[in-house]
C-alpha cells in the first residue's frame, strides 16, 4: 500500500542507539527529504538491478534509499545531506569495477554501500582502496575479501583498510551449516555442488571440510555452469549416490532448478545451501519440489527483531513493489554505518575537511570505531572490518515459505 508519510529515524549517538520514528517520502533520486545541509554527500549503491538476482539487488537499493531519507528527514549530519546514487552491476564483476571507478571519480561521493555478489566485491574493492573511499557491503560473506587469500591456513591479512561489511562470512556460514545437518537433522552422506564461482566454490568447501572433520561422508561433488538450465546429467548422478542430502554452493537462479530436478530424478532429499538460496524466488522457481529444502542466512530473522520492527513498517509504508529480501536490513545498517562515520567526523574537533580525498580518508578511518544498535542488531566492525554480529540462522522450506529452524552463532 503506498503511503507518503513514513516514520523518521532519530540517533543517540554517543549510545549507538537508533530508535525509527520517521522518514521522508519517496522519489526517483535517491535523495530522499531535504536534511537542511548545505553541503551535500552521495552515497553509492551497487548491486543487481536488473537480471536473476534483481529481487535481491533491488532489496538492498530500496534499503539503502530508506536509510538516506531517513537520515536527511531527521538532520542526522548537521549541515551535510545525502543522496543515493545506485548502479546496476547486473551480478557482473566487470561492470562492478567499472561502476566502483565512476564512483571513486564523483567528487561529491564520500563512500559506496555493495555490492551482493563477492566475485564483484573482488574487483571494486581495489578500485576503492586507492581512492582511500570506505564500501561497506551488506552481503558479501567469502572470508578472503577481509582476511586475505590464506585465511583457511591461518594467515589472516586484511586486503584492503577501506572494505568493511555488515554480513558474516562462510568461514563461520558452512561449518554452521555442516553442524546443524549433521547433528541435528542426522544426516551423515551429503553429495557436494557448487557453482564454480567466488561465493559458491568457497561455501561449498567451508561445508565440506567442516562435515567431514566431524564425521560426515561425501559421496560425491560436482559443479554446475550457473548459465545453465538443464542439470538432469548431475542430478542423475546424485540419485544414483544414495546421499542423505545435497549441499548446493551457489545462487537460487541455478539452485532453484537444480533441486527440482534432483527431485524428479528420483532423489527425494533436501537440497541445502547458504544465503543467496534464501529468496522467495527460490520457491517460487523450484515449487513444490522446493519443500524440505534448507537455506542459512546472515543474522536472526529480521521479523523476530525488537530493533527491525520499526524498519519493517517503514518499508511497508514506503510503498515499495519490491520486498527487502534477506539483505533489507543489512542494507539499511551498511548505508547508516557510512552515515554514522561522516557524524563521527563531523563531531569531531577537525571537522569534515573541505578536500574531498581528505574527507573520505577521515570517514574511512571512523568506519573502524563506528557502533551502533541497528537494524539487524548491534553493528561494528573488528581489525579485519568484519561485522562482530556473527549470528546465523538456518531456514527450512514448509508449505511454501522459508521458516526459522534455528538461529544462533558457530562455536568451532
């Protein structure tokens, strides 16, 4: 239902505290209410907007949107107002890079919220890093973005000092996974897919180490092109492989159709995977055949939230066609992380210095203290510009809709 008056966010900084009481009314801008400044910051958006993955990309942008009128409505930055300015990756590193290099060059961008996909996430955060330009992705979770390529051997080094993120990542998502099929679903022989690409091979390898150093048996891997449509080849072989489940490394587009096919195979087993299989579009594509499957997912569910209740409403009463998706939340918390470091600096002694290279190094470098209650809980960052919310929760499909099966953290 479209409404024109939403409710407005109100700060407590020095508690970190966000209580939404209002916001401002929608546009095509991405600029949202007028905050009364006279010095005006755009804040950058990538993500698929267009494509498969679009009902997830364009979840993060209406998010994003919300939290920059929200911000202006309520005069957050005394004397600075914000504008959204989003792009279309289309789930393409390429075009990811490109667009990271469009923003970098606006001289009016103080930091850039995206993207969905981490192969993406791979090819922009260099192009900001020597822009010394802060990104904050709600939904990247391969480990190596933060803790560098020999994360897994223990030799953990932070790629970039710009790159921060509100997600968690496989390094914890996988084995959280492997634990909850093993211990509580009794299940032991899993047969292990993945997409060969950044997020889903290395998913797909977090689950498989982790379920085999605890007992469990893989009978079998295989990977699938994304592209494709047609997985009768592979889900023949997964009938034939007796396992008690398939652990899918990859998106819902291929996820989707994969499971359903497995099914008409002849394998009647759950289909599980990480946070790009937790979509209403998975059901929607998969149908019937989706029930019983399983998706972890970033956090607790946003709906059983005390502190997302008020964003939920104001969603719903922005009018939105589309729904926020499973990265609404962090969307909102990845754009109010950027705007809470322009307030920090603002708040400062220095002040927001008028060279904007200088202004977007004092952001980045209060990115790495900022804290605040948001909406899918407490925000911050650690050393490596992790989230310190490590929280995850697993979701089953029952009568047509992703249900809560358990949420807590992975304890190693």
């Amino acid at each position: 239902m479209r409404q024109r008056s939403l409710l407005m966010l109100t700060t407590a900084v020095t508690t970190g505290a966000l209580v939404l009481t209002a916001c401002g009314s929608r546009d095509d801008s991405g600029g949202g209410d007028k905050g009364g400044g006279d010095r005006v910051f755009e804040i950058g958006l990538d993500a698929p907007l267009t494509g498969n993955l679009s009902a997830l990309g364009i979840g993060i942008k209406n998010s994003a949107e919300l939290a920059v009128k929200t911000a202006n409505k309520d005069n957050v930055v005394d004397g600075v107002t914000f504008k959204l300015v989003a792009k279309d990756d289309v789930a393409q590193a390429s075009t990811g890079q490109q667009n990271a290099a469009e923003f970098v060059g606006n001289e009016k961008m103080i930091g850039a919220v995206g993207p969905l996909n981490s192969d993406v996430g791979q090819s922009m955060a260099p192009v900001y890093a020597k822009a010394g330009m802060v990104q904050v992705s709600p939904a990247n979770t391969n480990p190596s973005l933060t803790q560098g390529v020999d994360w897994q051997k223990g030799d953990k080094q932070r790629p970039h000092d710009t790159y921060f993120r509100t997600s968690t990542t496989d390094a914890i998502q996988g084995p959280y996974a492997a634990d909850y099929m093993f211990n509580e679903q009794d299940l032991k022989k899993v047969y292990v897919i993945d997409d060969k690409k950044t997020y889903g091979a290395g998913l797909a390898t977090t689950f498989r180490d982790r379920f085999k150093k605890i007992g469990g048996k893989v009978v079998g891997t295989d990977h699938v092109n994304p592209e494709d449509k047609d997985f009768s080849a592979v889900a023949t072989k997964v009938a034939g492989s007796k396992a008690d489940f398939v652990y899918y490394g990859g998106e819902y587009p291929a996820g989707a159709p994969l499971t359903d096919q497995i099914k008409r195979a002849g394998a009647d087993i759950p289909v599980v995977g990480g946070d790009a299989l937790f979509s209403a579009e998975y059901i929607k594509i998969a149908g019937k055949n989706a029930e019983g499957d399983l998706a972890s997912s970033v956090g607790a569910p946003v709906e059983d939230l005390d502190s997302a209740q008020d964003f939920i409403k104001a969603y719903d009463e922005a009018g939105y066609d589309q729904a926020y998706e499973a990265y609404g939340g962090y969307s909102y918390d990845s754009t109010w992380a950027v705007i809470e470091a322009v307030k920090a600096v603002a708040d400062s002694d220095d002040g927001l210095a008028e060279d904007m290279e200088e202004a977007r190094k004092q952001v980045t470098e209060a990115m790495q203290d900022v804290s605040f209650e948001g909406v899918t809980g407490q925000v911050g960052f650690d050393e490596f510009g992790d989230n310190t919310n490590k929280q995850l929760t697993i979701y089953e499909v029952k009568d047509g809709a992703h249900v809560p099966a358990k949420t807590g953290t992975f304890e190693g």
